[in-house]
C-alpha cells in the first residue's frame, strides 16, 4: 500500500501572514503540520527578539518603568488613539490584577490590563497591545487568559494616543480590583488579602518625572527612573558624587549624613535607575525639594563634557560595580 503523503507546505513571506494559533493545532497555511512545526517556528523566532526598551516612545517612559518593576498597586488610564470601543467606557493600566490575570473586562464593560505579568515574547509593548486586544472584544465580567503575540501585529504605540496626558495614580493597596462592584470572595478574596500585606508602601514624587518613594522596614527609599542615556548619566553622577553633591540634601530634622545617599543603581528595560538610602523619618513629602534641587545639578553636570577627574573615574568605577539589571 502507498504511503499517504502529506501536503506540501506553501511558502509564505513571514510567520505574521498567518493567524497565531496553539502550538497544537493545525498550521493555517494548510499544510497538515502543527503550528509549532511549521510557520510557529518563525513565530517563535520573531518572539525571542529582545526589545530593549519596550516603551520607548510612549509618554512618560519612566513611568510605565516604575509602573512595571516598582510600584505594588497603581493605575493609569489609556487613551485609545481610535477611540473607545462602544460599551468599553475605559481602559486603564494596572500594575497587577487578581489571581495574576493579564486583563479584566468589568462587568461594567471597563478594560483593565496588568503590566506585571509574565510575557510571552522579548517585546513586552506587543504582547500588552495583544491582551489590549483580547481584552477589548471579551465578554463583560471576564478574565483574559495569556496569550502569544502576532509577530507581526501592533504595539502600544500602535494603539495608544501619544499627545495624551499619561498620569499614574499609586494606591495603597489593590481595592481599586473591586471599585465598585460587589466585595470578592473565595480565590479573588483571598489573592486581594495577599497583595494588600506583601505592598509595600509607595509614593510618587510630583516635582520630578520617574522618581518613587518607598518606605521600607530599615531604610527608606528613592528609586528615580532616568530616561537620560546612560553613559553620560554615569559620568554626570559620577562628577556629583566626587563633589559629595550626589545626596538629596537636607530635610526637616535630619542631615543628608544621616543616611540619605546614592548607593547604586540598577537597569530596567533599557533605562537606569539611581536608588538613594533615605532616614526611616524621610517622608515622600520629604523628598520633593532635595529632588528638585537634585535635578538641577544633575542638568549642570550632563551637559559638562570635561572628561572625568581621577576622583571622578573612581566613585563612576563604583557606582557601575553596584550596578544591576533587572530586565
């Protein structure tokens, strides 16, 4: 008896002229093959490219940063740059959902989309813009299960009005889950109770971009999202902490020798982030004028193009020896 002879692939330009479909199922091209055999290969591909700053472009990088690696509990609202769906009366950004659910279509027909989740590709604006999309046609009340980006489909910039104000609001906890509807119960409730007593709590600074204060059981904190390139960010506080200016100065009752100091930094999604050791008395309010006056020195020192002092070449070897990166 002959073999029964499978069907021929036909060529296709790239993995994106087909839909995305289970690493199981039958490729869409026809050809008889699994997906994951066939055009989820160059899928795949295309998904492992890391993007190195996935919200480049978007206003307030720093914030979608800070929204991503440091703030427990923050919203945002989004603006869609087609406008909003009919029955969809907003779309907001929420660091993190319950049960670690990508997205939520409210009851209401409101879209909530989680920034911390896990994604699937090195691109993290598409895989968003891809649960967006999800979220956006699901059924009111639902959850929106994870899902593999179209390589070749749209980003958040793609789907985001860029002119529009993006505004971060940091919550104290994760009530915002339930604004309005009725109290959770069983595994909602119960993943409510967990977020709320790991949070820690975080504010953010309003006389500065990216800057967030946290309050930790030792120490405080300030982590401050720069979106300055990152040499000459190095050399600049390099020059300031030779100086000893690189400290948030003085606050009420305190001296900057009395813990507040740059200690490193760290690098998230293509931006570096200086943290500053802070008295466990310095409040977020604290910080707002040492801030300030931060940044003006900060803007003297990047645009002085002197190269660096000895004594400068040695406090920039330590503050990249302390250096880390989370993504």
């Amino acid at each position: 008896m002959a073999k029964k002879r499978r069907p021929q692939s036909t060529p296709a330009s790239s993995a994106g002229s087909y839909p995305v479909v289970g690493a199981r199922q039958p490729c869409p091209c026809g050809s008889g093959r699994r997906y994951k055999a066939c055009h989820g290969r160059e899928a795949a591909h295309a998904a492992t490219e890391l993007v190195r700053r996935p919200f480049e472009g978007l206003p307030n990088e720093s914030d979608w940063v800070a929204l991503r690696e440091l703030v427990p509990a923050g919203t945002a609202r989004l603006t869609l740059k087609e406008g909003l769906p009919e029955g969809v009366p907003a779309v907001t950004l929420a660091t993190v959902l319950p049960m670690a659910w990508p997205a939520l279509r409210r009851d209401s027909g409101e879209v909530l989309l989680g920034l911390q989740n896990d994604t699937a590709s090195g691109d993290i604006s598409r895989d968003l813009a891809g649960t967006l999309g999800r979220a956006l046609a699901a059924e009111p009340g639902t959850p929106v299960a994870a899902g593999r980006p179209d390589p070749q489909g749209p980003r958040l910039q793609d789907l985001l009005d860029l002119d529009a104000p993006f505004e971060p609001v940091v919550h104290s906890g994760f009530e915002f889950w339930i604004d309005g509807e009725d109290q959770p119960a069983g595994e909602v409730a119960a993943s409510l109770e967990s977020a709320n007593s790991a949070a820690i709590p975080t504010a953010r600074l309003s006389g500065v971009e990216g800057a967030y204060w946290c309050e930790a059981p030792e120490k405080n904190h300030l982590r401050w999202v720069m979106t300055h390139p990152e040499e000459r960010l190095l050399d600049a506080l390099a020059r300031l902490h030779a100086q000893g200016a690189s400290t948030l100065g003085e606050v009420s009752g305190t001296s900057a020798t009395e813990g507040s100091r740059l200690v490193g930094s760290f690098r998230a999604h293509g931006l570096t982030v200086p943290v500053w050791d802070l008295p466990s008395g310095m409040t977020s309010e604290d910080c707002e004028k040492p801030a300030a006056a931060f940044a003006e020195r900060l803007a003297e020192a990047l645009a002085t193009t002197a190269p660096l002092t000895a004594e400068e070449r040695r406090a920039r070897s330590g503050l990249t020896n302390r250096q880390v990166t989370l993504s």
